[in-house]
C-alpha cells in the first residue's frame, strides 16, 4: 500500500468524522436540524471505500475536485454561517 493511499485513507476518515461531528451538534442544538441531518448524510463520502460502494449503487463516482469543494463548503457552513462554536458551547452547557 503506498504511502498516498495511507494518507487518504486517513484524511478521509478525519473528515468523515470531523463532518458527522458537525452534523451532530447542528442536529440536536440550535434551529439546524435539516442542515445537521445533510451534512451528517455527506460526509459518508468521505469514508475509504464508499466511492467504491457509491459508484457500484449509481454507476458514476465522485471525483476528488468535487471531494474537496465540498469539504471547502461544509466547514465555510458550519465555521461560518453556522455558528457551530455557539452550537458547541450550548451543547457542553448541557451535558453539564
């Protein structure tokens, strides 16, 4: 396995976990649920081997550009528009 299969590997599952983490917290705290729910529901594609799994169920796959842009995009969102640090701090104020 080379070493640029190892590290996608990784970066996908990062980003997949860093994404339904977003989602998560959009979903239960805050007016964001639908927003939580979709972005929860997208970073699946970011988990090695869902491509695969993608491409065999629609017959395309998403292309690494599209990947990225999205990536770019969520956490524009989330950081931004989001106010998921605001989301954060309710959400660690009631598991208190």
């Amino acid at each position: 396995m080379s070493i640029n299969v190892v590290l996608g590997n990784v970066a996908g599952w990062f980003l997949a976990i860093l994404f339904f983490a977003i989602g998560f917290v959009n979903t239960f705290w805050g007016n964001d649920t639908i927003f939580g729910i979709g972005i929860a529901v997208l970073s699946l594609i970011y988990i090695p081997g869902m491509s695969t799994q993608i491409k065999k169920l629609t017959g395309f796959s998403i292309p690494l550009i599209v990947k990225i842009v999205l990536a770019l995009f969520i956490l524009w969102a989330a950081l931004g528009v989001g106010e998921l640090f605001d989301k954060t701090g309710m959400m660690l104020e009631d598991l208190r």
